[in-house]
C-alpha cells in the first residue's frame, strides 16, 4: 500500500502540427530534427 502512487500513468502522445503525426510533448522528433519550431538534429535518412 505505500507504493500504490509508483504506478504509471498511460503515455500522452499529441499530434504535430506540420507533419500530423503523433509525437510525445517536450521531445525532440527524430524524422524532422526539430524542437519547439526550431532545428535542433540533422534528420534521419531512410
């Protein structure tokens, strides 16, 4: 019973506005590079 708030919570995932896909908030998204409107990582090549 001391532990029960341990428990975790189902993933938030919203979706991005350019591209339309699903992408957890506060990270970086790995195909585009970019965070918060900005370039932050070269993108990924298929």
């Amino acid at each position: 019973m001391r532990r029960s708030h341990h428990a975790l919570g189902p993933n938030s995932f919203h979706e991005d506005k350019e591209t339309g896909e699903l992408k957890r908030p506060h990270h970086v998204d790995l195909k585009t590079g970019m965070y918060k409107g900005r370039q932050v990582l070269t993108p990924k090549e298929d």
